[in-house]
C-alpha cells in the first residue's frame, strides 16, 4: 500500500490484497508519476487496439490511481480499470528505461484471474466485490478485454521480451531450467509462452508440453507438464494423454503439433505456426496419426486464469 491509507469504509483484507499487488506492479514498473499515468492512459486505444475493434480501455484519472493504490475506495476495480492500469505502467515503464520491453496484453489475464480470484473471495466472506460500472471511463463489455485469441504475445509482439508478470506461489507449471531455455530459444513467443505458463495459462502450459513433447531431449519430461495443464481443465492436454496412454505418442504429439500450427496460422500468427509446423515436422517419420486425431476444439478459447 502507498503512503498513509485513510477508510472511509470497514476493513476488507481481500481488497487490501489485490489492491497492494497492484501497487507491487506499480513499483517495479519505476513509480511514475499519476499524470503521466492519466495521459498515458489517453493512448492506451492506439497503443493496444482491440482484436474487434472495440475501445474498452477506459482513461484513468490522478485521483482514482490515487484513491485506489491507497485503499481509499470501497470496492475491488473493475477488469477494464485494471487493465488500463497494468498496460499503463508497463508502457511507462518501457519508456522511462526502467524496463526493456513492454509486453502488452499478454499480461491482462494473469490480472483478470487474480481479480476473478479476489471477487470470489470476497464474496465467500460476505465482502464487497466491486460494482458493475467504475466512474473512470465508459461501461464497456469487459469480457472483451481479452479476445479468444490464442496465440497472442502482446501488441507488437516481434519485440516482445519476456511478459513481467508477478510471481504465483504454488503456480501451475514448473519448468526446469533446460525446459525454460528450450522453449525461450523460439524467440519472442517462446519467451512470450513461458511467461504466460509462469501466470498460470493452461493453454500455454499446453503448448510448452508440445514444444517439449517434438524435441527427443525433451519428450520424457513432457507428460509431467501436459498432465499440469490437463489438471487446469485444458481440453487438448487431456485428449493428449488419454488418446496416448502409458507415455506420449509421437504420432499423435505431431498431430497436435501441426493443429496448433493451422490454427496459429488461421489466427494470421505465421511465426508461431512456423514453430509448430517444424516441431511435427521434428518427429518425421512417426507422423501416423490423423490430421483428425482428438485435439479438441477449445484452442482458441480464451484462457480461464491467465493469457
């Protein structure tokens, strides 16, 4: 929490909670001043426009960071104020030199999650959540903040370093460091993927389990990760280790493989498609499966606690 905290309002701890994570995020991104903050946000629609075209980053205002980085608002904020918030200090973060890269959207649903998280919570204890509508800006739909997009790494993703995303204890995944390095070697979206698997993204846990699954260095310890993202409830994990029984099957790792790559495609994401296109074609000539085998049809879903 910043500075002195006065209430107006009784005790919330999981509002106090959320609240001093957003303030975490605030320090490391260099503290910049609030009117930096509230002209940044200004930006925030040509700086990450929406996959649909929507504007639901609303504008911030000094006194709403202010009110609410000091626990002087009764309520949790609302996801799009959240957003705004996150993409406006890792902006000014990039631009003040205190980080090298901005990483973009690719760190809203680690966010989104953790306000998900923090709304239930409150509402088991009896707390308030939050309103519907926040007076910072216009009522948008929220969902929208984050599209079905699944292969997504930020708005220009090219550049994309490593997402700053904050630390989940007892997180989804844990890769070694031979497996971190693996995947990060695939450029900005290996570096993208990791940090979008550290956030607790099953779909992306999913992926890294496929990357490591195409490489014979690799593969033993893929299960352990695809079992991590099917136990999030991942739907191609599951069908995975299912359709493979004892171990991974090649062929069927390749067919998983190659959908991600027409689907990465699809999404007009060539690089990552390029990516998986190699890994399937990796395992030659153990491509037996069918291009129809069970992977799934939830890919492009939106991911439940992080993207």
């Amino acid at each position: 929490m910043l500075g002195m905290t006065r209430r107006d309002h009784p005790y919330n701890p999981v509002r106090e909670q959320f609240v001093g994570e957003l303030g975490d995020l605030y320090r490391r991104c260099g503290s910049p001043p609030f009117p930096e903050m509230a002209a940044f946000s200004e930006r925030l629609a040509e700086l990450h426009p929406d996959a649909h075209g929507v504007n639901n980053l609303p504008t911030l205002s000094k006194s709403a960071i202010s009110e609410t980085l000091r626990g002087h608002r009764k309520y949790l904020p609302t996801a799009a104020w959240v957003a705004s918030f996150v993409l406006c200090c890792q902006g000014l973060a990039c631009a003040r030199g205190v980080r090298p890269t901005d990483p973009g959207r690719a760190t809203l649903p680690y966010w989104q999650w953790r306000l998900q998280q923090a709304e239930s919570e409150a509402r088991r204890r009896g707390l308030p959540s939050r309103r519907q509508r926040h007076r910072d800006g216009p009522a948008v739909p929220e969902p929208t903040l984050w599209p079905p997009v699944m292969f997504a790494a930020g708005p220009h993703a090219p550049s994309a370093g490593t997402a700053e995303v904050p630390p989940r204890s007892g997180g989804p995944t844990a890769l070694s460091d031979a497996q971190r390095a693996h995947v990060t070697a695939f450029g900005w979206y290996g570096q993208a993927l990791t940090a979008r698997a550290d956030a607790g993204d099953p779909h992306a846990v999913y992926q890294v389990a496929v990357l490591l699954a195409c490489h014979p260095e690799h593969a033993a310890g893929a299960p352990s990760v695809l079992m991590t993202a099917a136990a999030a409830g991942q739907h191609q994990a599951l069908a995975l280790l299912e359709a493979s029984g004892e171990g991974l099957n090649r062929g069927l790792v390749a067919a998983h493989a190659r959908e991600l790559a027409d689907r990465a495609e699809n999404a007009m994401s060539h690089d990552v498609a390029r990516i998986f296109s190699e890994c399937a074609g990796r395992l030659g000539g153990d491509l037996s499966a069918p291009r129809s085998s069970p992977v799934g049809e939830h890919v492009t879903h939106p991911p439940t606690v992080g993207r």
